[in-house]
C-alpha cells in the first residue's frame, strides 16, 4: 500500500477533525490488530514536532478511524506551512508500519482570540 497525499487546513484556534475510511485494492480495510498515528512538523526533516495529532480507529470492521487536533493545541501552532504524514501499525508479533498519508497541512491566522 503506497502512502496518498492529501492536503490539510487547519485554522488555528479551532478543533480540527479529519475521518477517513481506509481502502486497499478498493475493498474496505479491514482495521482490526492496526493502531494510527500522525505527526506535523515545520519541515521533513525538522527534529521538533509541531504538533501530534489524537488517532481513533472507530470501528475496525468498516475501516474507519479519525485524527484531530483540539483547540487548545491549534492556538499553539504559529500560522504557516507544514507537513504531515499518517501511519497505520501493529505491536503484535512482527510490527508492521504502513504510511497512510502524507501532505502539506496549512495552519491559518486566528483573528478572534
């Protein structure tokens, strides 16, 4: 499974919340045994993390799972470009990590605070 890209935009301030149903070879993947996580830094290879997004598997049978950012962590987040990558993997037996997505995640000014 190569990894999609799809971008992200996100306003500072606000709670950010994406859901996805995850799909191989056209069929519903099943998400049983499989955890999520998504990391966005300023750049690829920035060693500080901008932010850590919270990652849910809804409902493994259908292949569901959401990442979100709450508010209190997107008005942290200074206004600019980033990129994001999701990964899909187990702890049991052998891990196996998949990249899920990957993109550019735009952070937008708050204005009311």
């Amino acid at each position: 499974m190569s990894a999609g890209s799809y971008n992200l935009f996100i306003d500072q301030g606000s709670d950010f919340a994406l859901q996805l149903t995850v799909k191989e070879d056209g069929s519903i993947k099943n998400l049983s045994g499989y955890s999520a996580r998504a990391q966005m830094r300023s750049t690829k290879t920035a060693s500080s993390i901008a932010a850590v997004f919270s990652c849910t598997v809804i409902d493994p049978a259908a292949g569901t799972l959401k990442i979100q950012l709450g508010n209190t962590v997107t008005e942290g987040i200074p206004a600019g470009l980033y990129y994001y990558d999701l990964e899909l993997y187990t702890s049991g037996g052998t891990p196996l990590v998949y990249r899920l997505l990957e993109g550019q995640a735009t952070v937008s000014q708050e204005v009311t605070r």
